[in-house]
C-alpha cells in the first residue's frame, strides 16, 4: 500500500464516522448561576436523554441543544455527578438518532479515534487521532479521580467538552472532558463503571457511593510480604475521618490495606472502585499489614454525602 492509498483509506474511515455519528452531537448553550457557557453533548436514548461532561452544565438547570440538521431544543438537566465528570439531559422535543455504545475496554494504544463536537463554537467539527495512552486518572472535585481516562491526540478545545470520542466503527467510547496540553485531550471511558453511573443518573438523578472515611496512598509493600502476595503495592493509610467507618473499624494511619473482601489493593483508584452503591450498609473484611503481621478488620461502608 502507497501512500497515496494509505491517506485515502484513513480519510474514509474519518468520513464514515462522522457521517455516522455528527447528526447525533449536540452544541449546547448553557446559563447558569456561572453566566452563560457552551459545550457537547450526545443522543444517548431514543426517548430524549442527552449525555454531556457535568462541568458542563455546572449550576445551570438547562440547556439548548441544536444539531447540525437544524433540530434545537431546550433540555433539562436530569442529573449530574461532578465525580465521574458525567451528566445527562432530558430533551423537551425531538431528537435525531441516538450513538451507539461501545465499550473502551477493548481500546489500544494507537488505534485510530475520531472526536466530534463544538470546539471553541464551532458546531459540527470533526478531529482525528489515535489513542495515545489508557489508564490514565483525571482529578475531579471531591478528591476523587476518574480511572482509566482515555489519552488522545485528537485536536480538542473548550466546547469539545461533552462530545462524542468514537472508534473507527463509530462507536462512542468516551465522552471528551479536558484538554491536558498541546495534543493531549482526555475522554472518560465509556465501560461497565460509567454505564452503571449513567444509568443511575437517568433513573434517579444522582448516584450513590459508600465511604470508608480513609485516606491512602500507593505505598511498596515490604519484601517477604511482596513475595507471599505476589504483588509490590498496597495502600498506606495517612489519615483516619473520626467517627467514620474506617475508624469504627480501628483502621489506623500506618496500616497498609492489600486488600477489600479478597480484592488486592494497589492503587487509590483500587479502592475507589470498590466503594459501589452495593457496597453501602454491609461488612466488609479489610485485610492490612500493620506491626509485621496481616490483620483482618470488618467496616461497615456508609453512602457518601454530598
């Protein structure tokens, strides 16, 4: 394959996705108590859920939503949840078609990604790239980070927010969120978690989350203790909440959590992933290294508040 064949084949790929997917992304105009903003968003359901970044729509109750085919209508703000960097609307009136799902779990490193939104008020914009990292982490409010963000190249701006990153068989499989430098735009996954999340966001507005009360960071695990796991990291415990259920449990700073129910812990993220809605109200064994020996504690998660 020459050149030549090699751009057409790539360019073709390029027009089939956004052909297939630009009439279902949505330029949004949003006033809110932060004044007036724009961004993204998508057809998530065919009875008129949108899905956009909750900074976004941050302090706003609603927002218009025009398509390249002319369509526009007023959408309210069904739920967000500024932890996951997720929101969904419901439309007022007529949508396009829905994306379709796909699922950012099977993504690779150097896989060819298509990103469409409104960039800097530019409706209907399209940018190419590839994937150029996974498992990356986003900072979101809260102290809590989103885990296996996506690293592309494809050319983001401010309003990109929102939109649709899609595969080469125009499949969304993250919702781009931020712009990290030059080349460096950032999508949360579309997967099994934000699935649940937006789920949750259309059902109930909200999503709920247990909390131990524990701060931790990934810390090395002894070596005689590495070997017996057959694994180097666990989570060093640098601060207990009082009254929390990590304290009720006499969780103690200096202790190391490997693991959660038998789930090894090697990473905040780890253990953020763990504390489910599921998880809310029942025991749970933690098992830590603390003085030179393995000690099983039981905690009781409760939901986190707002």
């Amino acid at each position: 394959m020459d050149d030549e064949e090699a751009l057409d084949a790539y360019s073709a790929a390029v027009v089939r996705v956004a052909q297939q997917v630009q009439p279902s992304v949505a330029s949004l105009h949003v006033r809110g108590g932060r004044g007036e903003g724009a961004g993204s968003a998508s057809v998530l359901t065919a009875d008129g859920f949108l899905l956009t970044s909750a900074h976004v729509v941050e302090g706003a109750e609603q927002a218009t939503a025009a398509f390249t085919d002319g369509t526009e209508t007023v959408a309210d703000v069904a739920g967000r949840d500024p932890l996951s960097d997720l929101a969904v609307l419901r439309a007022r009136g007529e949508l396009p078609a829905p994306v379709t799902l796909g699922d950012a779990a099977g993504l690779k490193v150097g896989q060819l990604v298509v990103a469409l939104g409104n960039p800097l008020g530019l409706a209907g914009t399209v940018t190419a790239g590839i994937i150029s990292g996974l498992g990356r982490s986003l900072p979101t409010r809260g102290g809590r980070v989103v885990d296996e963000v996506i690293q592309t190249d494809a050319a983001l701006n401010p309003g990109n927010s929102g939109g649709v990153l899609a595969d080469s068989r125009g499949r969304m499989v993250g919702v781009n969120t931020a712009v990290a430098g030059v080349g460096v735009g950032l999508a949360v996954p579309i997967n099994a978690s934000t699935r649940r999340i937006i789920e949750a966001l259309m059902t109930s507005g909200r999503v709920r989350r247990a909390w131990l009360g524990v701060a931790a960071s990934q810390s090395p695990l002894p070596p005689p203790l590495a070997a017996k796991l057959g694994r180097r990291g666990g989570l060093r415990v640098v601060q207990v909440v009082a009254g929390s259920p990590a304290a009720v449990a006499a969780l103690r700073p200096g202790d190391v959590v490997v693991a959660v129910a038998g789930e090894p812990m090697g990473s905040s993220t780890s253990l953020q992933r763990w504390m489910v809605e599921e998880a809310i109200g029942r025991p749970v064994e933690i098992t830590v290294w603390r003085n030179g020996a393995l000690v099983d504690v039981i905690a009781v998660p409760r939901e986190l508040s707002d």
